[in-house]
C-alpha cells in the first residue's frame, strides 16, 4: 500500500499555531516542515532548494526564540486529543550525538570520548487495536553535564538524576481524556519507584520490563520478598509461541512464552534515594 501525503496541508495542520515569538517565524517553519517532508533524506540546502529559503532555515534555528517546546506544542496537543479507544505510549530515550571535533555550543556529553549532543526523551502514541501510529505525545531533552571534581558523595546525591525524564514526559502527557485509556510501555529503564508514582498520579496504566527481579515487593500478605519468587507462583492464562531468528553459530529456535499477571506493591524508596524529585509519596502498585 502507498501512502500520499499531502505535505503542505500536513505542515500547516502541526506548525500553524507553533509560538515563535513572531508570526513570521511561524510561517517560516511551516514552509520548511512542507520542504523537510518532500525530501525528508536530504540535506537542508537540497530540502530547501533556493538559496534564499536556506539562509531563512538557518535563520530560524539560530533564534533564541525557536525551540523543541514551540515548534511541536501544537503537534503534541493534537496527538494526545483523543475521543476514545485504548492507546499504548511507547516511552525511550534516544542519545542524539554530533561525533568527532565539531564545536557547538550548548551540547552535551554523551560518551565517554568526545563526542557531543544530548538526549532525547519521546512518548510516540499508537493505537493499542490497530497498531497505527499516532504521532508524538510529548517530549523532552537532557544535555548531559560533566561530574564536577572532587564531588562529595551527598552533593552526589543531591544531583538531579537523568531518570527524571521519563517522569517529565509522563506529566507532559498527562491523563487520558474521557471514554480514553493510556498504556505506558517502558523498558528497564522506566523501573524506577519515581516513574511508578507519576504514572499513579496521573491515572494511566502501564506495562514496564523489570531491571532486577531481586528488586524487593510486597505480596498481599503483607509479606517482603524478592520479585522473582511471587513470579513464580503466579498463574498463567496465557502462553504464547515464539521463534527466535538464528544467529551465526545457532539456528532458530521456537519456544513458549507465558503470560503471568497478579498485584505486588513496592515499597517506598528510601529518602536519600529520591532525590531531585517532586513526586508526593505513594505506594506502587500494579
């Protein structure tokens, strides 16, 4: 099946009402949205054709006033403007790195070498029946600062962590809106007590890969154990068959996969484990 897109509605519909500081910028970006999506490959001078409309894109990108937040408010807004249905929002950090002697000015660390850029937290939407992708619900950057000399462990402590950008997204986002259901679908690294409690408070479910399965929980006895050990005692309504593609020494493989379900609490962190966050305390559950 191909797919028509008609660049020029689409670019007016996400960057028409962006806040630029000035209307002209505005129209600027969407005339380089329409030039970016028929030649979404190319080079910024080969995207924009003349002359002329690449010196105004470099002009825009080199405004003070034009950032991530005011070029895609508008497309966020209306991705998350949903009317009904079960939608999965699928969380991860990109690290977006500018490598070798480029100097530029603002960056991040992003590597243990010298490579520069800074991360890029993304909530992309897509619909839970039909697996059609929404769009993006909301996003974030991080540029990643270098440990300071000689910090002491509690100034250690006191620094604001990276993980801190799922919990700005999922607040970004926010709940669903009526006759709405929101899934967040993170990897390990949205297992952290801090997600858990944004997630409660802004009344969404989840779906979130452990990183440890030692990690400690709470059974509906009041019982503290291991993750793993309630894992293994819970029951499987379903299984599911799976064939895992061959690699260079090993063939593929088939195996069964089960799926368990049934509720555990976490305990709250310890206060010196919370740091830089503003989550009011809670208990996660799910």
């Amino acid at each position: 099946m191909i797919l028509e897109l008609d660049v020029d509605l689409w670019a007016q519909q996400q960057f028409e009402s962006c806040e630029l500081g000035d209307a002209r910028r505005s129209a600027r970006a969407v005339t380089m949205a329409a030039q970016f999506a028929a030649n979404p490959s190319g080079s910024t001078p080969e995207q924009t054709e003349t002359w002329a409309d690449c010196k105004a894109a470099y002009r825009l990108f080199d405004s003070r006033d034009v950032t991530l937040e005011g070029l895609a408010t508008p497309h966020w807004k209306q991705t998350r403007v949903r009317t009904n249905g079960h939608y999965l929002l699928l969380g991860d950090t990109t690290i977006v790195s500018f490598a070798g002697d480029r100097q530029i000015s603002g960056m991040g660390i992003v590597s243990s070498g010298s490579a520069q850029g800074f991360l890029l937290h993304s909530s992309l939407m897509v619909d839970a029946e039909n697996q059609a992708v929404i769009g993006l619900a909301g996003q974030t950057i991080l540029y990643r600062q270098p440990v300071p000399k000689g910090e002491k462990p509690r100034a250690r402590l006191q620094r604001p962590r990276e993980s801190r950008l799922w919990g700005q997204v999922i607040d970004q986002v926010g709940p669903p809106p009526e006759n709405v259901r929101f899934t967040h679908v993170f990897d390990r690294g949205g297992d952290n007590f801090e997600v858990y409690c944004h997630l409660l408070l802004r009344r969404t479910d989840w779906v979130v890969r452990a990183a440890q399965l030692k990690r400690l929980v709470t059974d509906s006895a009041g019982q503290t154990l291991h993750l793993r050990e309630p894992l293994q005692t819970l029951p499987a309504p379903g299984t599911q068959e799976l064939s895992v593609r061959a690699k260079p020494d090993q063939g593929r493989r088939n195996g069964t996969a089960a799926a368990t379900a049934g509720p555990t609490a976490a305990p709250a962190a310890r206060p010196h484990r919370q740091r830089g966050s503003h989550v009011a305390p809670a208990t996660a559950r799910q």
